[in-house]
C-alpha cells in the first residue's frame, strides 16, 4: 500500500508522465504494426520514436522557453519564419509520391512492410506531431506549474493571515484577563490566589497554540469553563450566569481559542444586573451548536466598541479555516445581544 502511495506520488511530479505517455504510445504503436502488418516493424519504429523524442525535447525545453521570453510580436514573426522554413525544407527533401500506388494483392492481404523508412519522411511528417505533441504538454505544464505556484501563494497568504489573527487576540485575551484579576485585587478578595492560578493554566494553553495546528475540543471546553470560574467568582454577587455543555468532545478537533473569544466578549460586555448571562455548548453527529446570551447597558456597550477586534477576527478565521461550514448569526436589539454558532466539525 506505501508502495502504491508512493508511486502515485512520483506520478503527480513535474515530467514523469512525459515517460508514461511515450511508452503508452510505443506500445501501441507496436501492437497496431503487428496487427496490420504481422511484424513488429521494431527498426522503422525505433528510427520513428527516436527522432520523435529528439524534436520533442528541443521544442520542448529549448525553443518554446526562448518562445514564451519574446514580446508577442516577436513570437509572432518567430512562429511565422519557423512555419515557412520547416514547409520549404519539407518541399525540397521529401521525395514526390508515386503517381500509381502499389495495387493489394487478390486476395485483399497486406504482405510484408519493409521496414526501413526514409529519415526525411520520419524528420518532417512525423517531426510535426512532435512538436505539436510537446507544445501542447509544455503549455500544459506551465499552466500546472503555474496553478501550484497560485495554490502556495494562496496557502501561504492564508497562514500569514492566520498568524497574524493568532497574534493579535493573545494580548487582547490577556489585557481583559488581568482586569478580571484587578478587579479582584481592589476588594482583596480571598479568591485573587486561585484566580491568579487559573489564569496561569488559561496562559500556559493559550501560549502553547500558536502552532497552525488543531486542538482537541475537550481542551477547548476545558480551558473555557477555567476563565467561565474566573468570571464568576468575579461575579459571585449576582449568581446568574448559566452554563450548559453536552456532547462528547473528545471526539473532535477545533481552533484554538475561537469559542474563548464570544465568552471573553459577553463577560466584558455583560450587565449582570440587567439579566443572566447564558452559555450553551452542544455537540451532536459532529455539528457544533454555540450560543451567548447577554444583557448590556447601551452607555457602556457603545464606549468601548472599539474593541471588539476579537470577534472580527473570529469571523475571519471563521472564513479561513471552515469555509461553507459554518453558519454564525449576532442579534443585538439595544440591550440584549445574542450570538449563535453552528459549526460542522470534521
């Protein structure tokens, strides 16, 4: 099986075919002489391939590289010139043909074919479908060429977005993380060392996902239940913040973070004396459903708008990483702001 893997892998590199299609048409070739005339023909057939494969690669690697470097007036006139001179030669060294053809015998059998051909006819009338044959192959490779050169760029301007994605919600995770411990600090609750421990393990995760690479969902949903306990021993007071997870999450892999970014943003915006605020989490047959309810105050809501890069950037990696995957739906109606998120997992 990684023999077959393997090979298929040489098949899909730059030229290999070039050989595959050469001894398809050989053996062809061969079985279609042997068939019509009951000989394999082997030196008109090697006399034929060799000077086939020749024009072929000297069109193919010397002439259309020159070719495709020119202006298209250039290739224009170069095309031109090369026509009349290949038809002029053609005329001059072709011998004429018979004016009466071998007649088939009576009993409507072909005999034996000699089988030496003279190098002209191979040169000019076979040199054609040579040199047909390689324009056509070396345009299609250029433009394989060319679609894998579009395909890296792609690749690689999307991970550089990512990237840059990555690095800009870290410290903006941090910034609203250290708040929620300042908070803490003011009114030297008993709770600050063990928030402060929380946070760590938040950091340690966070700072271990900056690799291009998947996580885990359960780890996901572990490190957001961590910062939900922060958030609510910052809250204690109003005991309304309503959390639900189902499904089996070990099952699957996510972006790291991409959850974290709604619930860091409905506790930043929440007004817990105005209503709850509810989290739900389930996960069925791959299809992750994902929900925020929170209420706001306008005033509040409205001053700080400038920072809501992180669900911007949500959005983005959305597009980026689950194209066609995902459906997410914001209502915000003045004081109360909900965010849906379906989300096919693979």
């Amino acid at each position: 099986m990684d023999f077959m893997t393997s090979f298929f892998k040489q098949i899909q590199t730059p030229y290999i075919y070039h050989w595959i299609i050469w001894s398809i048409l050989i053996f062809f070739k061969l079985i279609i002489d042997y068939s019509i005339f009951g000989n394999f023909l082997l030196l008109m057939n090697l006399k034929i391939f060799l000077v086939s494969m020749i024009l072929f690669y000297i069109n193919y690697y010397i002439f259309l590289p020159f070719i495709i470097r020119q202006t298209p007036k250039k290739i224009l006139v170069i095309t031109i010139s090369f026509a009349v001179i290949y038809i002029a030669l053609m005329i001059v060294f072709i011998p004429p043909l018979p004016q009466h053809p071998p007649l088939l015998p009576k009993d409507g059998k072909i005999g034996s074919f000699n089988d030496d051909i003279h190098f002209s006819d191979i040169f000019f009338k076979i040199g054609i479908f040579s040199i047909i044959f390689s324009t056509l192959l070396f345009f299609l490779d250029k433009w394989m060429e060319n679609r894998k050169k579009i395909s890296a760029l792609e690749f690689e301007r999307q991970s550089s977005e990512l990237k840059i994605l990555r690095e800009q919600i870290n410290p903006h995770f941090f910034f609203n993380a250290l708040n929620s411990i300042y908070s803490l600090s003011i009114t030297q609750s008993k709770d600050t060392p063990r928030v402060i421990l929380i946070l760590s393990d938040i950091m340690r995760y966070v700072l271990n996902n900056k690799n291009m690479q998947r996580n885990n969902l359960n780890d996901e949903i572990t490190n957001i239940k961590k910062y939900i306990e922060i958030q609510s021993i910052r809250f204690s007071k109003f005991n309304n913040i309503n959390c639900e997870f189902y499904g089996n999450f070990d099952l699957y892999e996510i972006e790291p973070l991409l959850l974290l970014t709604f619930v860091e943003n409905a506790f930043k915006y929440a007004d817990l004396r105005k209503g709850p605020l509810d989290i739900n989490v389930h996960l069925q047959n791959g299809l992750l459903d994902f929900s925020i309810r929170n209420f706001y105050e306008r005033k509040n809501h409205e001053k700080t708008n400038e920072n809501k890069l992180g669900v911007e950037n949500t959005k983005l990696k959305l597009n980026l990483l689950y194209p066609g995957k995902y459906q997410l739906d914001i209502n915000d109606n003045g004081s109360e702001y909900k965010i849906n998120l379906k989300l096919q997992l693979n």
